[in-house]
C-alpha cells in the first residue's frame, strides 16, 4: 500500500485540519455530512469523527435535523462579529440608506440560522407608521421572502427533508402549510431568482428579498417589506433592479472584510 499522503490528510497540523473542517461546513450551507467531509479532506472517518466530536462540544459546529453538519453558535458568532466591523457596517449601512429612501420602505439585510432568519442589519423608513422587526430579532424560515429565498436555494432533496422535519407552521391566513404547494412555491422562487412573502409572516406586511451572492454561494439576503396598506407586493416588485444593484455594492464590501479579516 502507497505511504504518500494528500495534501489534505492527516499529517497536517490540528490547527490546519480544525481551518479546513470549518471552511468546508461554510462553504457547504448544510449539505453536507461527516462521511462526506472525511472524504474531501482524505481523512479517516475516525478521525474525522474524533475532529468534528471536539468542534461540536466547544460550540464552532452543530449537526441539524437531517444530520449534516452545519455552523454552531460560537462560529455564527465569529461570523457576525466579523461582518460587524464598523467600516464596513458603515457602508453597509449607506447603501441600505440610499434603497430605503429610494423605495420608501424599510430595507435590511438577513442571514439564516437553522429553522430562521436573523435580522442582521436593517435601515428603517421615515414613516410613522412601520414594521418594527429590530436587528437580531427573527423571522421563520418557511414564511418569510428571505426564509424562502434561502430554502430555494438548497438541493431539491435536502429542501424536502429540511421541509419534512421542522414542518410548516401557520403565522396566517395567508401562510403556506401544505407541503406540496410549499414545495412547488420553492421550485418558483428558484426560477425567478427573488423571494417574496404576501402576508405569510404578518398580516398586513409584504416583503421581497434578493441574495447577495458570489459564485453560487450566498453571504446573506437584502430584504425589503412593507404594510399592505401603504403598497403592494407588486410595487415592492418593480424595485428589484435596485435591490440587485445594491445587493453587489453590498458584496463588494463582504468580499473586501473578508479579505482584510
């Protein structure tokens, strides 16, 4: 049997092989389990398990319902800590002020975190009367356009055991809880490539979302919603060139923090 060892095996430091474990559960969004990550590091699965055991006891990772092995509270914590850096919090900020403006509506952006969405940064409009869903509050996955969003964007067969096991829970009337009519709404978002949520979270509130994406991978969702009353969810609609627009100012400030540390 040969002796060479890959580049990514076992030979390398801990501290090496606990960065590479930790970059493939980023980059994978959940869609991948143990087995899978002992492969693409060339690791024994012992080992792997030994590694993966270790980062889930300290809080970096966690396994979700369907057992693949995703972000744990301590490495969303880093995560946030990072993209919260005050310059480009800053910037970030701006250009969700200018949207805000320009549509009238409160813009932000979100980011998901197992069965929700986390409000991570947010611009609020000058009217008296709004929606207030304050940063690091939530909004369930299922019902909300970045939920949807998010959940458009997983393989078809992960999206459906995701959908099976938190299942579908009615906020109101509007919202959808038959699981093929859900499914099929997931199948609609992923070819127009937006979400939208018509009332489904809050009576009396629509929403579209767009991705703030690189190369197939999400960093976050920029949101826009509204009272029902003062526009539509086909007004909101005819903003979403401008949403995308805003949506690649704000990658370009991620992909610069990311860079900088």
């Amino acid at each position: 049997m040969s002796t060479t060892q890959s580049p990514n095996s076992t030979k390398g430091s801990t501290l090496d092989r606990v960065l590479q474990v930790l970059l493939i559960v980023a980059k994978s969004r959940g869609q991948m389990n143990r087995e899978s990550i002992a492969d693409q590091l060339a690791m024994p699965i012992a080992s792997a398990n030994k590694l993966i055991d270790q980062l889930v006891s300290l809080g970096y990772l966690q396994e979700n319902i369907i057992h693949h092995v995703i972000a744990g509270p301590k490495l969303k914590a880093l995560a946030h800590d990072i993209l919260k850096n005050q310059r480009f919090s800053e910037m970030r900020t701006s250009v969700l002020r200018n949207l805000s403006d320009k549509i009238g509506e409160t813009c932000g952006i979100s980011v998901p975190n197992g069965i929700e969405m986390i409000y991570f940064e947010r611009v609020n409009c000058n009217w008296p009367i709004q929606i207030n869903l304050a940063e690091g509050s939530s909004a369930p996955v299922a019902a909300s356009a970045s939920g949807k969003l998010y959940l458009a964007t997983l393989n078809e067969n992960i999206r459906e055991n995701v959908i099976q096991h938190m299942g579908l829970m009615e906020y109101t009337p509007q919202t959808i809880t038959n699981e093929k009519l859900f499914l099929e709404e997931l199948r609609r978002i992923q070819s127009q490539g937006f979400g939208e949520d018509n009332e489904e979270f809050i009576d009396g509130m629509v929403a579209i979302s767009v991705p703030i994406s690189s190369n197939g991978v999400d960093f976050g969702y920029l949101f826009c919603h509204a009272p029902s009353f003062r526009t539509s969810l086909e007004k909101l609609k005819t903003y979403i060139p401008s949403m995308q627009i805003a949506a690649e100012e704000i990658l370009s400030f991620t992909i610069d923090e990311l860079r900088l540390g």
